[in-house]
C-alpha cells in the first residue's frame, strides 16, 4: 500500500472523508443542458471572491467618515497591488449580480422550484436579497460623493413606510442625518451581520440542492414527451436504474427522476470550471484596466454635484423619479410585494408540470415583472447618460 | 373522596422546561443591552448648536446667493462638516434655505436661468419662496432655524420643520 493511501486510510478511520468525497463529487446530475447550470456555481465563485478580497480590503479600511475616503485614497494613490484588491471586490460584485439573476431566472423558467424543492428556492430569494444588500451596503462605504449621496437617498427610501418610516430611517442613520454613525453601522451590517447570516444560507442552499439532486430543465424527464405526438415517453423509472439522490420510486413518476445522469466530477465540474474561470479573468481585467473609482470626498454642502445611482438602483430610482408624490410609498410597495410573490412562488405554482411553455399562468407574469425592471433600467440609464 | 393524582413534573418535562428556562434567560441578558444598544442614538439629543453665516447685506435683491457654515458633527470626532446656506432676500424679507431636498435629501441647487431651485436627482423644483411646485417633492424646502443681529445671519443646526 502507497503511502499516500495510506494517509488517506488513517485519515478516513478517523475523519470518514471517504464517504465525503465520494457524496461531494460521484452525484448524478442531469446529462442534458448543463452549462445552465453552471450559473449557480458561477454565483458561488464570485461569492467566495467577494469574501476573500473583503478580509484583505479590512487590511486598509477605516469605517470612519474622516479616514474612510482617505484610506481608499492612500490605496489608490500608494498601493496598485491593493487597488487591484479592491478592484476585484467591486467588479466581481457587479457581475455577481448579474449572474445571480440569470440563476434565477433560470430556475423560475426550468420549474425547479416545485415539490420537493421549494425550500431551494426560499434560500436561494433570501440569498439574492442578501447579495442586495450587500451591494447597497457596500456602496456607502468609500464615502466620496457617490457614495455618500448614495447613502443618503437609500437611507431616506425607508422613512416614507407609513407610520414608522422616519424611526427606521433614524435607526439606520444612528440619528436624523447620515453621519459617523450611519457609516459604523452600515459597515457592521456589510462585513458581519450580513455574512454572517449569508454564508449559513448559503450551506442550507447547498445541502438541499444534494438532498434532492439538482433538477436541470424539463428536457430531462419522461413529462417533456408526453403530449409530443409520435414520440413514445421513455420507459418509466422502474425499468431502469436510478441513481441517488433521485428516488429509487418517485412521487410523480414523469418529472422524479432524469432519464439520464452522469457523475458531478469531473464532468460538471469541467463545465462549472470553465465558465467560472472565464468570469474571474474578466473580473481580474477590468480590474486592472479600469479599477474602482473614488471620487472627491463627502461634501454635503455641494450644489454643483449631481449624484448618480449604482447601476442596480436604477430601476428603484426610475421609480421614485416617475411615482407623483402623493404615492412615494409605491416605491417600498412594489419591490416588498415583488420579494413576497417570489417567496411564494413555490406555494402558488403547484402542478407538476415544468415546461416553461406548458406553464403560461406562470410565465406571462414572470416576463412581463423582468420586462418592468428592464424597460425602468433602460428609462433610467438612458435619462441619467443621455443615451 | 376521590383519590388525589399528585401534580408533580416528570424528571423529563423538568429537565424540558429547565433547559427552555436556560435559554430564555441567555435571550433576555443579551438581548435587552444589544436592543438598547441599536436604539439609543434615536434618544441622543441633538444638541443645539449657532454659527455665524457672515453679513448679509450684500445679498442682492430676488438672487438666492449661496453661504457654506461649518458645524460640529454631533458625535466622538473632532471634524466638522460643512453644510450649504441660500440666503434668498425679497424686498426686505430674509429667508434660509438649506440645499435639502425634502424627497430624496439630494443637494438641490439654484438654476438662475429657471428662476427655481432644482433637485438633480428626480426633477424635483421650488420656487424662489422655497414652495415646492414641481416634481415629486412632497414638501416645501427646508429653512433653518436663524436670527439677524445687524446685518449678519446667524443659523442654528435644525430646520424650522423637520423633513
């Protein structure tokens, strides 16, 4: 016996890491349309990015509204390694963003969500609300002009909650006004409270994701042949082997296990790799090309600065630009009763069907709810860079 | 006389109830000073605090005309923060506005073409008394709390309506 199997043998008597590994990566997943889901590995990668160059920025940064700016403006100014550091942590949440959307609305499209998996699709809405927050919160935290203004008009959107809006604007702000206070705090929300409650989350998600096996598109399963005319629906699960975690006898028989599987490792790590590595030397690129801007320092008593909102507040800011006054609360009605239909969704959508176009009730909706984004994004864009 | 049934705990549902006691009391501990802790700048008053703009006399007639006044931040640092005066002059009428916008808080400016105050973020537009008559701005703009001796203004660091 080699020595290196043996130190796998010693560590296994103690550690159990054998039955570890193989669960980790021997899992079927579904064979067809996978580099779909490489967006959610995707989304994981850029999290863990995000994580990393978060610690080491902690290295430099001062919560404070007289040091912060200037910290970030030594880093520019004295230090390319670490301006490539904080480059990365921006870039690679913008596009974090981006990918976790696409997850999404890729699983809203698939059906993913349905029996048994709703509980996938809870953690993962409560995921992408974090990953929000932490890009608002995030965005305070240089404190230049952007950021600052940035602060000011996120923190005043809560006072306009009927009854208690100004409490937790001030609750916020640590007072009436964004000050030392609003900054200690939102930096506690974005380097502790909010991981701390992320990164658990994020071991929920994936332990049900293997509890159930990932789902993958309906192309995969005996219900996408069966209103096909001229095609036979494949045989059904009982006379042919299925592999774990996929129920050995299905609740619902056309859509419990797919027709074909192949090993996670290394087939759709391959595919998870790829796609991955590709975003990380984008991320790394613009990085260093363009970097992370730090404006002029806060300066409340501007008249000539015009702030612009982070490119994900678009559609929000769109919204309070076109919402007429007297229904300015519109604007936290809209995004709470959006988040409520999305935790819903699971609970609402109940048949077993998963073809999208099988599915109109469902998926008229959901593209007309992008749509609104989309078209209040591009409103927003195009009034703000005269495009 | 019926026989008694001795209402004592189990040692299971007393060992249960025990360790929910456990529990409570570690909540209460911690959580009482933490809850406080997250709500205490919301009763730290502010104190109130007046500051020269400097003389006004020069202001000339219907020009909102632009004064910058430093004031202390209101917490542990040493720094200031400087905060935008329009001193707006109409005949002999003196009034002070802050650059608050009572929408979003966005830095409003004085356009002198539009003959208005302008709000950047959304369009937001008030008249040169301050009244708000365009966009969605819910209130007028806001005019801090001040008194002339002479000819020189003096602010305190409130608004005369909170926003």
């Amino acid at each position: 016996m080699g020595r290196i199997a043996a130190v796998y043998d010693w560590l296994d008597e103690r550690a159990a890491i054998r039955s570890l590994v193989r669960k980790g990566l021997y899992e079927a997943v579904p064979v067809r349309g996978a580099w779909f889901y490489t967006l959610g590995s995707a989304t994981l990668v850029l999290i863990l990015l995000q994580l990393v160059t978060g610690i080491f920025l902690t290295l430099v940064y001062v919560p404070s509204v007289t040091e912060g700016w200037a910290s970030l403006n030594y880093l520019k100014q004295h230090d390319a390694f670490g301006s490539i550091v904080r480059g990365i942590h921006l870039w690679s949440a913008y596009i974090l963003l981006f990918v976790i959307g696409l997850h999404m609305v890729r699983t809203f499209f698939s059906g993913s969500y349905k029996r048994p998996r709703e509980l996938n699709w809870v953690t993962g809405v409560g995921l992408f609300i974090l990953v929000l927050v932490m890009a608002i919160t995030g965005a305070f935290l240089p404190w230049d002009q952007a950021a600052y203004w940035t602060a000011v008009v996120v923190t005043n959107v809560p006072s306009y909650t009927p009854f208690i809006g100004s409490f937790i604007r001030a609750l916020w702000r640590g007072g009436d006004f964004v000050g030392p206070i609003t900054l200690t705090r939102t930096f506690g929300i974005h380097v502790w409270l909010v991981p701390a409650i992320l990164f658990p989350l994020i071991l929920a998600h994936l332990a049900l994701l293997r509890k159930h096996g990932e789902f993958g598109s309906y192309i995969n399963y005996r219900g996408a042949y069966r209103r096909r005319e001229g095609v036979d629906v494949p045989p059904a699960p009982a006379q042919r082997p299925i592999e774990p975690p996929y129920p050995a006898v299905p609740t619902d028989e056309l859509w419990a296990a797919p027709l074909e599987t192949e090993d996670f490792f290394p087939f759709q790590t391959f595919k998870d790799g790829l796609v991955s590595v590709v975003l990380v030397i984008v991320v790394f690129l613009l990085a260093v090309a363009i970097g992370a801007p730090l404006e002029p320092i806060a300066d409340p008593s501007t008249t000539s600065y015009t702030p612009v909102p982070e490119w994900f507040f678009l559609p929000l800011d769109e919204l309070l630009l076109l919402v007429p006054q007297q229904l300015i609360p519109l604007v936290l009605v809209l995004p709470a009763g959006g988040v409520l239909l999305l935790l819903a969704l699971p609970f609402i959508d109940r048949g077993p069907e998963r073809n999208p176009f099988e599915r109109p009730a469902v998926m008229v909706p959901g593209a007309f709810a992008v749509l609104f984004v989309v078209i209040l994004t591009l409103l927003g864009s195009g009034r703000l860079f005269n495009l | 006389m019926a026989h008694r049934e001795p209402r004592r705990l189990s040692r299971r549902q007393f060992a249960f109830l025990g360790t929910q006691a456990v529990g409570a009391v570690v909540t209460l501990l911690l959580g009482i000073p933490i809850v406080g802790f997250i709500l205490s700048p919301l009763f730290h008053r502010q104190q109130a605090v007046w500051r020269q703009v400097g003389d006004i006399s020069g202001v000339p007639d219907r020009q909102p005309t632009k004064f910058e006044v430093s004031f202390p931040l209101d917490e542990w640092t040493n720094a200031n923060v400087n905060l935008a005066v329009y001193v707006v002059k109409i005949n002999s009428n003196y009034l002070v506005f802050s650059n608050v916008c009572t929408h979003m808080q966005c830095p409003v400016r004085w356009q002198s073409d539009l003959g208005q105050f302008l709000c950047p973020c959304h369009g937001g537009l008030y008249d040169i008394t301050g009244t708000n008559i365009g966009g969605p701005p819910p209130k007028p703009l806001p005019q801090y709390v001040h008194r002339i001796d002479g000819t020189t203004l003096f602010i305190q660091n409130s608004f005369t309506e909170s926003i």
